[in-house]
C-alpha cells in the first residue's frame, strides 16, 4: 500500500520512511503541504501521515484542503504532546486518528493497520489462496508449508493479488500502487517483475499459470478447472506458426527466397510485451497467409480468378497493419510488397510475379525465425530468448462488439472501428497500460449500434471496410453531421494526400497512417482526450490552403488546443460566430478575401474587437508586415512554417489575452507553472520530441542553500529568490521552453530541440550570473547557490519521470 508522508525535518522523515518500507509499504515524501497536495492531485495514495504544526506545513489546513476536493483516503496526524487543541481541530478538519510525536513506531504502525483495515474489509492478517499464504506479520510467503523468498515488490504485487483476487490489475495500476514518485520505473519494469515472481512460485510448487495474464487487460489470480493444467503442458511453441502441422508451409520448394543466406542473417525481434498476443494472432495470420499462398499458387498455374485475388490483396492489406502493430517493421515492409503486387489494377507480368513471390517467402522464413526482443531494461536477467510457449493461460480473444459493458467504470472509453482483430487486439492491450478501456466493432453498423447505445470518449476508426457498402468516411460524416461531439483518430494504409484533406474537412481530429504502432496510436488518442478535458484554448484557423490546415493541425493538436480549421474564407464569420475561439489564426494571402479583409473585420465588431488575431505570412518577404499590424493583428508567423516557432508564438498570445483560463495553475511565488500543470506541458514535448526524432533535454536546477536562507532572513527573501531564480531562467531560455517549479527548491527546464551539450551551455550562464549577483537585503548581501543536471531524452530516459530522475542524480554545484 502506498503512504504519503508529509514531514520537513529530515532526521524524523528518514526514520519514519525506513519504519515504514520495513513494513512493505511504498513511501513518497513530501515536505511541504503545497507539496503533498500536488502529490495528491497527480497519484493515488492509501494513507496519508501529516504532522500537523512544523514550519512550511500546515497539516489542519492540508486535511480541510483535502476532504473539500473529495479525497476520502483516511489522514492520520503526528502531534506534539499536550496540544489537545490542535488534536481536536485536526480531527474536526477530516482526520481519523493522530499519535503523539515522538511516538512509539510499534503503536504508529499498529494505528496505521488499524486505518487501513476500516478502509477494505479485505484486509486480514494472513491471505489464503489455494495452498499459498502469505503472512502479513511475518512478511512470509508459503505453499504447502514451504518458504518462498521474494524481493519487497515481488512480495508487493503478490499481496496485491491476494488481497483482491477478483481484481485485474494493469500495468500501469501497479506502477501507480507499488512505486514511489521517486523510484519511477522502467517501461518493461512489471512484466519483468511478474516474469520473476512467476518462476519463483513455480520453484515452490505453485503451479505454473497461478498468476494469469488476462488478454488485453493485466493480471490477476487464477484458478484453473480440473486437468486444464495437463492439457496446457502439451501445448505447442507459437513458433509452429508454418509447422509441418498445417496445410501451409511457407518454406516449401515452390516459392524460394530471392536470397536465403541474408533472410537468414536478418531476424526480427518481438518486444516480450507482445508475446501473448502473438500467440493468440499467429491462428489468424497463418490463416492470412495460407489465403495469400494459395493467390500465388493460382497465379503460377494460370488459374486465379479476379474474387481468389481480391480476398489474397484484403488478407494482405490487413497484415499489414496487424505486423506493424507487433513492431516487425521489415515484415510490415514485405507484406506492404505482396499487397501491391495482388493490387487489382495492376498487370500481373513476370516481374510483378517475380517480386510477389520474393517477398511473400522472405516473409515467411522471417516468421518463421521470430524472436523474443532481448530483454536489457530494469530488472530484468535474459539476453535473448525464443518466444514463450502457450503453457500461460492467456483468455480467448474479446468479443468483437461488448455492447453490455459496464458505462459506470472508471477511465476514458475507446471504441476501435477496424475489421482486423488482430490489430485491434494489440491496440486494446496497449490501452489498458493508459487506464483506457478500449471495445471493437468490426463493422460500421456495429460503430453505429455501439456509439447509439453507450456513446465513447473517443473513437478509433479505420477509413477501409473492403467486404461493406460503407467506409469510414462514412461514419465520419454521420459523426460530423449529427455534431456528436466525439473525437475520432483516423488511421489507414492510404497515403493519398487527398484522403488527408477530406479527414480534416469532416473533423478527424488525427490522422495515423499504417503501419503504426499501438503506442504511438494511444499518444495521440491521449493528447486528444486530454484536451477535452482540460478544455483548452480554442483556435480558428483560416488559409484557403489544405496543406498549411493539415500542418497546422499536425503541430498544435497535441498542445490540447481545440482547433476549427476553415478552408473557405467566406464561411468565416459564421464560423466565428459559432466557435467563439480564444484565438484567431489567419493567412495573409488568400484570394478574393485575404486575412486583412478578415482582421479588420473582427476589429470593427465592438464582440471580437479584442480577440488576438496571429497572422500567416507569406514565406517570399512580399507581405507588409507593418500592414499586419496596422489591420490589428497581434504577431505573425512567416511560411514556411516552423513548429517550435508556431507554438510559442500561440501560447504567447493565449498567456496575454485575459479570461483565456490558462493561469489558474501557476506557481504563486514565481509565477511560472506549477508542477501539475507542467507534468501536461512536459508530456506534450516529449510527444513532439519522439514523433520527429528531436532531441530534447529536461534540465533540473536546485537552490541548495534556500532553506538556510529562509531561517536566516526570512520567508519573503527566500520567495524574492526563488522569484529571482525563476525570472532569470524564463528571461534568457528560448520562448519556447517551459520552465516550472517541480518542488519547494526546485525547478524544472522542458527544452525541445536542444541537445545535453547545448544545454550545459546556455545554462551555464545563466546560472552562473545568477550567483555572481547578490539578492540585497537591507544591508545584507544574499547570496544564491545553485546545481544542475541535465538529461537528454533516449540517452538517458525515455520518459518524463526516468529523465527527471537521472537529471537529479547528475546534479552539479554550478
């Protein structure tokens, strides 16, 4: 179970935290009451133990704070002796129990179960299933009688399990249960723990599958019926996916690779998250392929009919979302090949034949040699191993359309449209480490029944039903139509630049083109529904060029904005009217009714007269930009367009214009962002960051001396300079990076395209003048002294919180 501590003297924060871990409980400390807020608001903790009157924390206040926003995780207070008044408003404030500090740990652990019990009724001393107990006590763990030693988190997830054996927990549930703020793990850290504990138990006698992966879902507990277990023993290796068992063989004489000893030098490799769903794929994809082999067979022997070729390039054209989604990129690539040579269109002549056949056998032997990725990431031992065997019980394959789902479950609702199972298998499973509960439908008419009947947050749909009347683009109209209000992602194998365009007029919110990977499908999903939620600024976007809407779009879609792209500048005012944006985009250039015609006309309406106007300039340097500016516009950005430039200069006249909702999450002493709100900004980078392959680099500066300085002049100077600290840091970086304050000392640097060198650089002297410069004080001179460390993103983390952590472990006296 997870506690928050909130305690600001070190020496009893230490102790505490150590009584603590010795109990199995996961400690996240916090030393402010600012602090332990913003804790609360980003995670989820079991208990919450707070002193109640020490410098810098208020813990009367923090328990009001808290039970006002709804939090009902039970509080307990450490007290000094003889204070019963405070005792008494504490309790009276929300709390549920307080001890007396300096307290005894044996009394402070035995309330702090006592607190815990009243919250789950589940909890019991000892936890029973089937022969295994786990001894709360003790901390021990026993099958038939027999000791089994694990690892603190190992014992964690284990307890997890026991405590609620119905319950299935993701990934990203036990990430969030079981580790600290300060320990953030690595992206394959559970399944590596799962991975040990599993073969632990099995050295203890617990049978193999006691702990079951739950397709698409997570893990849990697991009883199997009589003799399941023998009869999963004699399953087969998912490797025998072109076995001698079926009718198919890949490898057969008939169809030779083009060049056998480099197919097999070149093996792909399956990230173990995905093994599970490989075995249950491989039925449907050797399926595919024997469909596609038969094409070929046909083909060589002068007999395929028109309807044997078209289901061959549907089979095809559906692998290739489906290989791509498993990260097999040069498999993706090869059945890309087949799709286009079995095109119906295209003559099939010798060298069209010659490349179909090629590539199809390539594609088999690379299957047919299909790895496990070497595992090199926290926790985890092997180097390379073959993919698992079906001796896990994995569920069967979910419905494709569960129209009795349970609508009062927590988390956002995704509904993929996609006749490929397969893929959208792998996109559910990916969902569900989001906290996003995702369903199918394998039709447009099953979309149209579910989104009737239970309408989602969002929905992923698929432009291609080759076996339906309908398309996606169907659907889409009907959602635009109805004004439905529901976002949809759009993702296809179509690479016609005019597909895109006609997405963007029906409001497709993002476009995805296969093959793409689950994860990069989910990043753009989530940054969708995030700003649905925070409700962002809306922008209107004007330029009678579709290319400039779509990069437009592309760049500040994943910021949150809610944009309104408008390709017919007669339609704008209707348009305005309707959306009432918070910004307006315009380009300068455009026929008949240009963007000036259009800003004057805003300006001229007393409504908009103080809406900010960014205008697009044309790129050759003939627009008057003192013309832009005297129409009423606020800032231009010239064409071509860059998109580190484009959003600062958005954010910049969004932060100016008033009421616009965007300061209510700044930091009060320094003004800049605060840590919850950064946490969104910082993601977003980062998302831009991986889509482009730009480097990015988080830079984390501490003020060592501010507590000294606090006790010494004060709290208003330690605010002057933290003030300070903050002021010199957003004046002299770019527009571009974000700079907030993560902790009562510390601040955080967001910079996109800005290397770990370049960083130390500009930092340097930026930090540097910083402490040749005295703040005064009356008469004193008070003097700052800084450290920083920076992280580079892929170098040193490929997430918000590996990235803040190996920058702090850098940390440097500047």
């Amino acid at each position: 179970m997870k506690i928050l501590l909130v305690e600001n003297d070190s020496y009893l924060a230490e102790r505490l935290e150590t009584a603590l871990s010795k109990e199995n409980y996961v400690v996240d400390l916090a030393q402010t009451a600012s602090e332990a807020e913003g804790f609360v608001d980003t995670l989820e903790y079991d208990l919450v133990l707070t002193e109640v009157a020490r410098p810098r924390i208020d813990g009367i206040r923090l328990c009001k704070q808290l039970r006002s926003q709804g939090k009902h995780m039970p509080i307990m207070l450490l007290t000094d002796e003889g204070d019963a008044e405070r005792q008494l408003a504490g309790l009276d404030a929300g709390a549920d129990d307080y001890v007396v500090s300096p307290c005894d740990f044996s009394e402070l652990m035995a309330r702090i179960r006592a607190l815990l019990r009243r919250g789950s009724a589940a909890v019991m001393e000892v936890l029973e299933w089937r022969s295994l107990a786990l001894d709360t006590g003790s901390c021990e763990v026993t099958y038939d009688g027999f000791s089994i030693g694990l690892t603190r988190k190992e014992y964690g997830i284990l307890e997890l399990f026991m405590r609620n054996t119905r319950r299935i927990y993701s990934q990203s549930a036990l990430l969030d249960l079981l580790w600290s703020f300060e320990e953030p793990p690595g992206e394959n850290t559970v399944r590596a723990h799962i991975k040990s504990l599993r073969q632990k138990l099995k050295r203890g006698g617990v049978p193999t599958d006691f702990i079951e992966t739950v397709y698409g879902m997570g893990y849990r507990l697991r009883q199997p019926p009589e003799g399941e277990l023998a009869a999963l023993s004699q399953a087969s290796s998912p490797l025998a996916l072109v076995s001698s068992q079926s009718s198919f063989s890949p490898l057969s004489t008939e169809v030779a690779p083009a060049n056998s000893e480099e197919v097999a030098s070149y093996r792909e490799c399956l990230d173990p998250e995905l093994a599970d769903i490989w075995e249950q794929a491989q039925g449907h994809i050797q399926e595919r392929l024997g469909t596609i082999e038969q094409a070929i067979a046909a083909i060589k022997s002068q007999t395929l009919a028109p309807q044997q070729r078209q289901e061959a390039h549907r089979q095809a054209h559906t692998l290739v979302g489906s290989l791509g989604a498993l990260g097999l990129p040069r498999s993706s690539q090869l059945i890309r090949s087949v799709q286009q040579c079995l095109r119906p269109d295209l003559p099939l002549d010798s060298s069209t034949i010659e490349r179909l056949e090629q590539s199809f056998a390539e594609l088999a032997t690379m299957l047919s040699q299909l790895v496990v990725e070497p595992v090199n990431r926290v926790g985890a031992t092997d180097t390379r191993d073959i993919v698992p065997s079906a001796s896990l019980s994995v569920s069967p394959r979910p419905a494709s359309l569960d129209l009795e789902r349970d609508t009062a479950s927590e988390g956002y609702q995704l509904l993929i449209v996609d006749d490929d199972v397969d893929l959208a298998a792998l996109i559910s499973l990916e969902a569900s480490k989001w906290g996003i509960q995702a369903h199918t439908a394998a039709s447009i008419a099953q979309a149209r029944q579910a989104i009737g009947q239970h309408p989602p947050d969002a929905v992923l749909l698929d432009l291609g039903f080759p076996d339906s009347a309908d398309s996606g683009f169907t659907l889409l109209e009907e959602l635009a139509t109805q004004n439905t209000d529901i976002p949809v992602v759009v993702f296809t194998a179509s690479e016609d630049f005019a597909t895109r365009v006609k997405v963007v007029r029906l409001g497709g919110q993002a476009f995805l083109q296969k093959p793409v990977l689950p994860r990069q499908v989910l990043e753009a999903i989530s940054q969708i529904l995030e700003q649905g939620e925070e409700a962002d600024a809306k922008v209107v976007v004007v330029d009678t060029d579709p290319r400039t809407l779509d990069l437009v779009r592309t760049v500040l879609q994943p910021w949150g904005f809610q944009l309104v792209l408008v390709d017919d500048p007669a339609q704008f005012w209707e348009t305005l009217v309707a959306a009432t944006p918070d910004l307006l985009i315009l380009a300068s250039d455009m026929p008949d009714i240009d963007g000036i015609d259009l800003c004057q006309v805003v300006r001229n309406d007393p409504q908009w007269g103080s809406l900010p106007v960014l205008f697009l300039a044309d790129g050759n340097g003939s627009t008057d930009i003192n013309g832009l500016f005297a129409a009423g516009g606020n800032d231009y950005v010239r064409k071509p367009i860059t998109e580190p430039e484009l959003v600062a200069r958005v954010l910049s006249q969004l932060e100016r214009s008033s009421g616009n909702g965007h300061r209510d999450t700044l930091d009060p002493v320094t003004g800049i962002m605060g840590r919850r709100r950064s946490l969104r900004e910082f993601s977003r980078l980062l998302y831009l960051a991986s889509r482009h392959h730009q480097p990015l680099s988080l830079v984390v500066v501490k003020v060592n001396n501010l507590a000294e300085i606090e006790q010494s002049f004060g709290q208003i100077v330690s605010h002057q300079v933290l003030k300070r600290v903050a002021d010199e840091l957003q004046g002299n970086l770019r527009q571009e990076d974000i700079v907030a304050r993560w902790e009562t000392d510390t601040f955080a640097v967001c910079a996109y395209d800005m290397d770990r060198f370049n960083g130390i650089r500009r930092l340097s002297s930026i930090l540097g003048r910083l402490q040749s410069q005295p703040i005064q004080s009356g008469e004193d001179e008070v003097k700052v002294q800084l450290s920083c460390g920076i992280a580079e993103y892929g170098d040193r983390g490929q997430d918000l919180y590996s990235l803040y952590r190996a920058a702090t472990e850098d940390l440097a006296v500047v």
